[in-house]
C-alpha cells in the first residue's frame, strides 16, 4: 500500500481511491513504505459504483491491450487488483475505458503489485507528457 502512495505521489497523481475492503493506508507497515505520502497524498476509501462517472476507469490485469500500445487517457482512474486474486470481475466491469497488461516473460509471469503499478504510472506520465 506504501508503495503505492509513494509511486502515485512521485508520477503527479492527484488522489488515491481504496475500495471498502482495501487495507487501511494508516497501517503502519503501509506508513514505513509510504515514505511520508500517506500523509500528504489525497486519498478516499469509496465502493465501484462511488468513482466519478466522467473520468476514464481503466485496468491494470492480464488479459488487456499491451501497456506499449495502450491509448492512456489524459486523466483516468486505473483500478489495480491485489496480489493474489487481482481485479475483480465487478471492477473489470466498472473499467469500461478498457484493460491494459504488462508482457512478461518467463516462469511465473508476475510482478508484485507495487511494481507493476510503477511501471504502469510512468509509461502513462511518458504518453501524456
């Protein structure tokens, strides 16, 4: 969660949304890796159906147009899964901007999700800048 914040915050991000059933951002390992953003980050805990409905909603999951040639929106929302399960089929549904993947290769093909969530926040800063 900390690391989110902190890569959000590096890239420009304006606010963090965190679902219901997200981890609170206030947890302390989250505070440590936070670097401090936690803190001066905007963030709001809302359901799906809560999210702006005049802002692109995209997902970062397996399955979508590859991240090099995904058309990245000015401003949007992307909806990031947990780790273990990923995005779930009620989020993928409220994404209707579309689906974007990191390729991968090798073994295992995955990536931890603070780090996937780095990489898709500078290939998005690098198309809108």
């Amino acid at each position: 969660m900390g690391s989110i914040f902190r890569t959000a915050e590096a890239m420009g991000a304006e606010k963090v949304y965190i679902s219901p059933c997200c981890v609170d951002p206030e947890q302390p390992r989250a505070v440590r890796s936070g670097m401090g953003c936690i803190e001066t980050m905007g963030y709001e805990r809302v359901a799906l159906d809560q999210l702006p409905a005049d802002i692109p909603v995209f997902a970062l999951e397996t399955g979508g147009t590859d991240i090099n040639e995904f058309e990245f929106p000015k401003q949007g929302i992307c909806i990031i899964g947990s780790e273990e399960l990923g995005v779930s089929p009620e989020a993928l549904k409220r994404a209707t901007y579309g689906r974007v993947s990191i390729p991968m290769k090798g073994l295992k093909a995955s990536l931890n999700v603070g780090v996937a969530f780095g990489i898709l926040m500078q290939k998005w800063v690098e198309s809108i800048s």
